[in-house]
C-alpha cells in the first residue's frame, strides 16, 4: 500500500488576477483569469498543482514588496491581496482565492 503524497505548507490558494475598468458613462467590466482544474490524485498532477501554488506565491510576494515602488500608481496591500490603481477608471488585483478540490 503506497501512502499519498503529503505537502504540509500547502494553503490550496491559487492566484486571481482580475482587471476592473469603470468606462466614463459608468459601466464596469471585470475580467479575471481562469482557474484550471489539476487531477492530483496522479503523482504528476500533485506536483503539478504545488510547483504552481509555489510560484504564484513567489511573484505575489514579489508584488507585495514592489507595491510600495509604484511612482504613479497608488496600491494598497494585505495578507492575501493586491490592489492596484493603475489608471483613471481602471484597477489591478492581485488575490489569493481559495483552490476549489
């Protein structure tokens, strides 16, 4: 009998990027990435789906310790969010959702 493969550290998050844009006349359109399902019940598919939560927590990281650098752009920052105002009417998140299984 072979014991699965347990990663400890995992928080089962995945990154959500989304785009906000609030035209003059008052419409809002979002649009966000999509979320791909991994079988993890295959050894490859396990790994597959902890090296990615691994590098997104990497680049969010790196997004956190950037915010703060942005020269036009105001950015607010927490735990598991990003929220950048990159233009009039037009904002970036940055958002640890949770993984669904």
């Amino acid at each position: 009998m072979t014991d699965p493969l347990m990663f400890p550290h995992r928080q089962n998050t995945r990154l959500q990027v989304s785009v906000t844009v609030v035209q003059p006349e008052g419409t809002v359109s979002t649009s966000q990435n999509t979320i791909d399902r991994i079988d993890i019940t295959t050894l490859d598919g396990a790994l597959r789906r902890s090296q990615q939560e691994v590098v997104e927590q990497e680049i969010f990281s790196i997004l956190v310790q950037e915010a703060g650098r942005l020269p036009t752009a105001s950015a607010r920052v927490s735990e598991r969010l990003v929220v950048i105002d990159a233009a009039q009417g037009m904002e970036l998140k940055f958002e640890f959702v949770s993984r669904p299984p």
